[in-house]
C-alpha cells in the first residue's frame, strides 16, 4: 500500500488515512455483508494489509492471556499450492495464508491440557474472526478452512515439532466484486427470531412472561 492511501473499502478512514469513530450500526453492517470468499482473483496480498489483518488476530481473546497461537504466513505460490493439495476445503489458490498454530512449548509453560482444554480451539476462532472482519474491511474476501492433513501441512512448511497447525485461513481477492445490499436498520429481528431466545431456551419474544418453573 503507498504512502497516504486509504485502505481499500474502509469508509471510516479520512483523506489522509486516518482511522475515525465507527458507529455500532456501521460495525454490525459490515459484520452482515462479510461472506466466506472460496474463488480468488490472481495477485498477492498486500503487505501492510497482511499486517493489519495479523494485528487484529493479536487482538483477540485468549483464555488466562496464555497467548499459544502462532500465525505463520505462507505467500509462496509454489508451497500455497502443496496446501492446496492436501487440503479438500480450499478451492482456489488465495494471495496468502494464514496458518493458525498452537505453540506446544506455551501450551506446557502454561500448564495446559492439550487435549482437554477447549480454550484452545475457542482462540483459534476468536482469533480467525477477528482477522476474517479486519480482511473484510480491507476489501479482501477470506475462506476458513479445517479440513487438512494437520502432518502433511507441518512437513510441507516445515513447522518445528512444537508447531501444530490448526487453521488455515485463506485471503485474497475476490475474483467476484459485487457486494451483497446490507439492509438497513439497527438490528434483524427475523434473524435473531431464528437464532436467539431470551430468559429460557426456545422463548423468542423478550416481552413475554417469564416462567422460571419446570
């Protein structure tokens, strides 16, 4: 990215690039109109977008602030594309990866159960979403993907043993532009009708009563 230039589709930067407020309804605007990207359009990622993208995965919540995730970068084409093969969940070669590891040396110190501790997967999610909404920003489209040969990817990248890869997050250009129209309105109530119940399970109208008894 050159000197001065605004991050592309960022509305909330100013003419020198400078980052302003963002209203609550422009946030959960661009949250609705983010979809999983799985066709990219030839071209690396631009560094200083990759940095802001990673930035915002350092951000994320972490269980106890134990901190046991890793992001490598991966922007070779050639290796990208060894992923690729043993990956079913990617499709289309992006402009750059980002493998999600957990660091089994952090994962000792800090006296965790490999295993049994689901914080762990829990930061890798909050870690891919956040990186997932910075992309979006940005203007570039982003695909998870979990389906991989966790050994196959390690030898590939020549990740140290203490290197597990957990997630790969793909990000690149989208190869279709068109944005999908983001309704307006501070909130969907037909959407959180489906997914969200208020006091007791399966009670969809916060206004009803309330019967706590069995």
């Amino acid at each position: 990215m050159t000197a001065g230039a605004t991050p592309r589709g960022s509305s909330h930067y100013d003419s020198d690039g400078v980052p302003g407020p963002m209203s609550p309804e422009a946030l959960l605007g661009l949250m609705r109109s983010r979809r999983v990207v799985r066709d990219y359009a030839p071209g690396p990622v631009d560094e200083e977008q990759l940095r802001m993208i990673l930035e915002a995965g350092t951000w994320a919540t972490s269980a106890s602030n134990n901190r046991i995730h890793r992001f490598l970068v991966v922007r070779d084409a050639g290796r990208m594309g060894l992923v690729k093969a043993m990956a079913p969940g990617i499709y289309s070669q992006p402009g750059a990866m980002i493998v999600i590891c957990t660091d089994l040396r952090v994962v000792a110190q800090a006296q965790m159960q490999l295993e049994k501790d689901n914080s762990i997967w829990i930061d890798v999610g909050t870690a891919a979403m956040t990186m997932m909404i910075e992309a979006h920003a940005l203007g570039l489209g982003t695909c998870p993907a979990t389906s991989f040969s966790s050994s196959g990817v390690a030898v590939t990248l020549g990740l140290p043993d203490h290197a597990r890869p957990d997630f790969i997050l793909q990000v690149g250009h989208r190869r279709d532009t068109g944005a999908r129209p983001v309704p307006p309105g501070s909130s969907d109530r037909r959407r959180l009708a489906k997914f969200v119940y208020w006091e007791t399970y399966g009670r969809t109208d916060p206004e009803a009563p309330v019967s706590l008894t069995s």
